[in-house]
C-alpha cells in the first residue's frame, strides 16, 4: 500500500459522503414542495374570486375520479342547523376549542351524503347549537371542499363513544353520524349552519399560508457547501501534514 494510500481518511470520506447525499436530499426535497406549495397557492388564489358551483355536480365529478380538493360549491343541506353533530379537537389562532362536524344528506349517484365542518368553538364556550332531527329546514352552505389530512404517529386515537375525535376519519365518522355511503371529502362551510348563534365561527379560506420551502432548500443545500469546504480542508491539511492528526509533532 503505497504511502498516500495509507494517508486517505476512508472512515471521515464515507461519513462525509453519507451527511452530503442525506443534505443534498432535504434541499431536493424542499424544492419540491416549493413547486408543490407555489401551485397551491395559485390555485387558492384563483379559488378566493370564484363563483360557488353546484355541490351536487361535484359530486358527481368526484365519483368519477376528479380532483375537487379546495373547490367551492353551494349545497342545500336538510336540518344543518339542528343536525347531530361530532366535536373535532382543533386549534384556531391560538385557541384551543372544537369542530362541529355533522352529515348532510344527498342524492348524487354514489354518494348519499357529505361530511359538513359547520365550524369552529372555542373551549370557553360550553353551549352548542341544539339537536333536533325532527327539524327538516333546509340550509344552503357555501364551502370548499377539502382532502382530509391523514393520521400522523402523533394524533391521538379517536374516541367515538366519547365523542372525542382528532381526526377527520370519514367512514368512522359517517358510521357514527349514520350516514350512508359518504363522499371522500369534507366540505368545510364558509356560510353559518346557524347564523343566529355567534359563537360558531365558520372556517373560511386561509388567507397567508407560509411558503418559506426555498429558504430551506438554501439553508440544506448552504450546509451541504460547507460540509465539501470542511471536508476539502481537512483533507488537504492531511497530505499536507505527512498524514499526521492536528498537533503531532514530527519524529526526529
């Protein structure tokens, strides 16, 4: 083995080697969500100016495979503003409180109702808004439809005997709405399901949705430079050196 050979830091270039793929991975990686990020919120802005459509034609379209996540529709709900209703954990502007989420029956094909976010109260607040099934007045909501977020190892288990829900697990919360055949989207309500009652706070489009993913691609990708530059160094210092470690002194 020849002398440079035994020189080579072979240990320091494979951990060198593996810290650069794994941070020229995260500043990929974020690359890619700025894209994914940049035509989300195109599409909201676009969203924000345009007129409701026909819930029940979007229905349709869903059954057929189409995208909907974020479209705004108008649907005419039966007994909304009395329905039973299932309380979602949430978090809004700082302040702990829950969802109203109740079904709203239709007759579009394949799907038989849709889940409806009525809207946001704060814990302050104990009452609720009053059941009565035998309530048959109908209530039109104007709201977007939303893809719902997946379960992460941080959410808690729902709790459907106690009415504790975390997550918006649509068949497990259509099951326990008994409400057929549910659509795979929420329709989160912009219009009160019972405007007379100020305490339900409707959840309109977010207005500033963070988009710092280029940032954090420069950061990772800055970080993956001055790993090379360090490397680079300690490198050169070590052939410069005779393959000695910082320090050591010369054998006379």
């Amino acid at each position: 083995m020849t002398e440079a050979a035994r020189r080579f830091p072979v240990g320091l270039t494979i951990a060198a080697g593996v810290c650069l793929v794994i941070l020229v991975g995260l500043g990929t990686w974020q690359l890619q969500r700025l894209s994914w990020k940049e035509g989300l919120l195109a599409k909201i802005a676009a969203l924000q100016a345009a007129p409701a459509t026909s819930g029940e034609a979007a229905l349709e379209q869903i059954a057929a495979g189409a995208d909907l996540d974020f479209t705004r529709i108008r649907l005419k709900c039966v007994g909304l503003a009395a329905a039973p209703y299932l309380e979602l954990f949430s978090v809004r502007e700082g302040k702990a409180g829950v969802r109203l989420v109740s079904a709203c029956r239709v007759a579009s094909g394949r799907y038989r109702s849709i889940l409806v976010d009525r809207g946001f109260v704060v814990d302050e607040v104990s009452a609720r808004p009053p059941v009565d099934v035998s309530d048959l007045r109908p209530v039109e909501v104007v709201g977007v439809l939303r893809q719902p977020e997946p379960a992460n190892s941080f959410s808690p288990a729902n709790d459907a005997g106690a009415n504790r829900w975390y997550v918006r697990d649509v068949p497990a919360m259509a099951a326990a709405l008994k409400a057929d055949a549910p659509a795979p989207l929420v329709l989160m309500a912009e219009t009160s399901s019972n405007p007379d009652w100020k305490a339900l706070d409707p959840a309109p489009l977010p207005a500033d949705i963070p988009n710092r993913h280029l940032e954090y691609a420069l950061t990772w990708y800055g970080l993956a430079a001055a790993l090379v530059g360090v490397y680079a160094a300690m490198l050169w210092r070590t052939f410069r050196r005779g393959g000695r470690r910082p320090g050591e002194e010369r054998k006379s």
